[in-house]
C-alpha cells in the first residue's frame, strides 16, 4: 500500500518527466539536457512508487558496486535504470533522434510502472 505523499510525488514526476520530453521536442538545443532530466524523473517516480528514494538510492548505488549482482528482479531492474541514467548524463556527443526515442521508452516504463502500483492512468 502506497500513502498519498508518495504517491502524490510518483505521479508528479511522471507529470514532469513527461512534460520535460514535450519540451525536448519543440526546444532542440535545449533536448540533451531534457532529456536527461526527463529520463530522471521518470527514475524517481519510479522510486517513490516503491518506497522511500534515499533508501532505495542507497541500496541500488550498494548493489551497483557489489560483484555478483542481485537475484532480485526489481532490484536489476532498478540498477539498469541507474547504469542508464549516469551513461546517458555522460555523453559528450548526443545522437539526439536516438536518445529522445530511448527517453521516451524508459519514461513509458516509469509511466507502466507507476500507474501500476498506483493504479492510477495519467493522461498523456
């Protein structure tokens, strides 16, 4: 069961994430960087969907560093959404069609996920 707080951010960054992809759209020298913000908003809905987000944070750069990785499905999950995060922030160079059809698919994910567990449908 999620409280209203949590869920109040989920579906706010959601609401941001997917606003900051519109915006990458019409305003193309400013799109790298919003689409990087898009892509961690979405991460963070993500996040407050499922607990509280400096914990999870913890546990995922904890898990990034460890060896052998988690037999948790979620958990994979999540630490290919933080790998995904930190390569695309990194990038010198951006191919801009294809990081914006990647920011759009992981923010379809975040959207799945979050709507799922608040089991309520954003419109887009």
């Amino acid at each position: 069961m999620m409280d209203e707080y949590r869920r109040g951010w989920a579906l706010r960054y959601l609401r941001e994430a997917k606003a900051e992809l519109e915006a990458a759209q019409k305003i193309p020298y400013m799109a790298p960087s919003l689409m990087i913000e898009a892509i961690r908003k979405a991460r963070n809905a993500i996040y407050y969907s499922i607990g509280e987000p400096a914990f999870i944070e913890i546990l995922v750069r904890e898990e990034i560093g460890k060896p052998k990785p988690a037999n948790d499905v979620i958990l994979r999950f999540l630490i290919e959404i933080e790998e995904t995060v930190q390569q695309l922030a990194q990038l010198e160079e951006v191919n801009g069609d294809a990081m914006m059809k990647q920011a759009d698919t992981f923010v379809q994910v975040a959207s799945e996920f979050v709507e799922t567990l608040t089991e309520e449908k954003l419109e887009n």
